[in-house]
C-alpha cells in the first residue's frame, strides 16, 4: 500500500485545486482502490475527489478535529482507479480565515 499525505494552508475564500500536483501517485501507477481521509484545523473547509473522469466526492465539509486524519475515524470515501487515471483532491474554503486542511490518501494494488 503507498499512502500520500498533505498538510496546508488554505487561504480565506479560496481553492486549492489539487493537493496532489506533482506527487508521485498523482497519476495511478497501478490498477488501485484509493481511500480518502480528511480533516480541517476548524470549520468551513469543503473537500472534492476526483478520479479519472468520475467524481467521488463533490464540495463536501470535513470534519474540524484539527489533527492528522485517524483510519477510521476520518475516511471519507473509496473509489477504484485504473493504471493511469489522475487523482485530484480539491479543497475549498468557504470562510474569511486561513484555515489548515489534513488530507492522506492511502493506494491499495489490486488486480
């Protein structure tokens, strides 16, 4: 299993496009189940994932635990990538404050 993991800050009122630009596993190496797991510093911090063409999750709130996201407290969703697929984890915030996001996205081979 490859794990990949982002700690940011998130200015006020805006989008991070995609956590993700540049790591390793941006792009599916492997045919993988990817798991999602999120958390935010406090309130207001919404979360989309992408893989391929098909959304998992579209503009959602995460949960404000304000510390490292925990399996399994903090899985938010699964989905399946095939080899090649790019893998986008979108965070937005919604409020006049920066606000720090905690995201892992663990990568399972299958197949």
């Amino acid at each position: 299993m490859s794990t990949m993991t982002d700690v940011r800050s998130v200015g006020a009122n805006t989008t991070v496009d995609n956590v993700l630009a540049g790591k390793i596993f941006e792009f599916a190496n492997n045919n993988v189940i990817a798991s999602l797991l999120a958390t935010a510093a406090s309130a207001g911090m919404r979360i989309s994932f992408i893989i391929g063409n098909e959304v998992q999750m579209d503009d959602q709130e995460i949960s404000s635990a304000n510390r490292f996201p925990l399996t399994p407290d903090d899985l938010l969703t699964r989905g399946g990538a095939l080899k090649g697929d790019r893998i986008v984890i979108r965070l937005r915030n919604t409020t006049a404050a920066t606000i720090v996001a905690f995201t892992r996205l663990d990568l399972e081979t299958v197949g």
